[in-house]
C-alpha cells in the first residue's frame, strides 16, 4: 500500500515501522499499569525522534541544501488548474532557486504510518505491529510560502537513511501525523483519507472522512476496524480479480487528496538529476470505479 511518489520494499517499511509501534504497545501496557500499578510508578518520557530508524539520516536530508533547493523550485512552480491529470511540466532549473521568496525552514520529519495490506486481509491479527506499518516521513514548512503550504516526503534507503521522495503542496499529511502523542498512535487509511488514533486497542476518527470510514461512531475496537476496512478493500487487493482485470492498482495508497488541482514533484531513482512534475488526478479514477463496482 504506497503512495505512487515512493519506492522503498515492503521488507524495509515492515521492518523500520516495528520501532515506533513495540513503543506504541510498551506505553499502553505501561498507561494500564498505572492505574492498578504503585502510586509511584515513574512518569512516560516523551517518544523520542530516534524511535524512527535512522532519525539522524532524516533530519540530515530536510536540512540539506540539495532538499530546500528543489522545495524552492516546486514553490516557484505555478499550482496546476484543471484536469491535471497526464500533465507534465519542468522545475525550473536556477542557479538561486530560493533567491527572493520569503523565508522559511522544513520542520523535524514526523512517521506517516499506513494501515497493512495483511490487516485488510484479515490473515493479520488485530494488534498495532499488524495493523498498521510506517511507510515514509513527510514535513512541512515552518510558514506558508506565496500562500503555499507543501509536503516533504522521505523514503527509506535501501540499506539504511533517508531520502527526498518527492514534494506536494498542501500539509495535511504532516499535520496529522505530528499530533500523535505518548501512548498513541496515528495512521491514515489513505483510500477514503481517513485519519485516526489508535490508542491501546480503541481506535478514533481524527477527520470526518475517518468518522464516515466508522459509520459515524467515535471510537471502535483495532478488530472492528479490521472488519470495516476487509469489507472495504480485501477483494480489491494486489492479486484480486478487481486487480488483474484492471479495475485498479490493487489496494494502493493513491491519495484522493491529490486529484486536486494539485501537484506532487516526484524523484525518479531518488535522484534530483530528473525532476517532473504530475497531476495526481489519473490515479483516483481507480478509487471512483471501485465505488461503482
């Protein structure tokens, strides 16, 4: 389940989004302990940056010259209008990119994390190691820019690190994922884009699109939402007859946020050598069909 602007393996996502979620798991057990446990129990410390693997690497690419540059030169690119869908237009190529557009920094990089594909299926129990996986970092700025907001997302480096993914204008993504706090966690189901907490085992809408994605309820258990998203999606992933006919991408984590107008800079290879950028709108009439079907 990926957004169409990152490429890292499924192995490398599963096994740098166990970290942040065994802390998840410790925090809750430790929240229980609290209430039947001495009154003296040490306090929960804050979840630290390095609970995300190589956090440093992280902080190292959103800081970078080579990262600011290429976000000045999508922020000096027109916000497409229309149908987006198909279009293809260049980053401007200057020696100054950044040169007279209004200060800014590129915040601490926060988890998005996504629910599994094996949750969705159902062949996954319903614990937060299952359900849910960190896909890739995203950031924000500090401050709009010409009246923009953008994402920086990083993807996992074969090996180890991060690297720049690509660029989106608007910040949700980022806003979302930065309000998890000790003790919860916070994941998106990107399909319907849905946002929500998952604390213990009780999970909550953070949006309106996750309170319809629960019919209306303000909270369900992790194994009733397992019930709700297999109903929605388990005939539809990577393999199914609504795949291999055509109907879609397989359960993919193309965003409907992007059908815009909008745009995304997307690095081919992790390389700013070759920069486009698209149109997300030709991805989401997969998710129209779907909901016709």
């Amino acid at each position: 389940m990926r957004d169409i602007s990152g490429t890292p393996s499924s192995g490398t996502r599963s096994a740098s989004g166990l970290s942040r979620l065994s802390l998840v798991i410790a925090l809750s057990a430790s929240a229980l302990l609290s209430v039947v446990g001495p009154a003296h129990a040490a306090p929960a410390k804050d979840p630290l940056p390095a609970d995300i693997p190589d956090y440093q690497a992280a902080l190292n690419a959103v800081k970078s010259i080579a990262v600011r540059d290429t976000v000045c030169r999508f922020l000096r690119t027109p916000v497409p209008t229309g149908d987006a869908g198909g279009r293809v237009q260049a980053l401007p190529d200057t020696a100054e990119p950044c040169r007279g557009l209004p200060a800014f920094t590129i915040k601490d990089p926060v988890a998005l994390n996504e629910i599994t594909a094996g949750f969705v299926a159902g062949t996954d129990q319903p614990l937060p190691t299952k359900a849910v996986k960190l896909t890739q970092l995203v950031s924000s700025l500090s401050t709009a820019v010409n009246g923009r907001n953008v994402t920086v997302m990083l993807a996992p480096t074969q090996g180890g690190g991060w690297h720049l993914a690509g660029v989106r204008d608007g910040d949700n993504d980022a806003a979302y994922a930065a309000t998890a706090t000790v003790g919860t966690l916070v994941f998106t189901e990107p399909q319907i884009r849905g946002w929500y907490q998952l604390e213990l085992l009780t999970v909550k809408p953070l949006n309106d699109q996750a309170r319809q994605g629960l019919d209306g309820r303000a909270s369900v258990s992790l194994s009733e939402y397992q019930k709700l998203v297999k109903a929605r999606y388990a005939d539809k992933l990577p393999g199914s007859p609504y795949d291999t006919q055509g109907y879609s991408s397989g359960n993919s984590t193309a965003r409907p946020q992007d059908a815009a107008p909008s745009s995304t800079l997307l690095l081919a290879g992790g390389s700013g050598a070759t920069l486009a950028l698209l149109g997300g709108a030709a991805v989401l009439h997969r998710r129209r069909r779907a909901g016709a079907s």
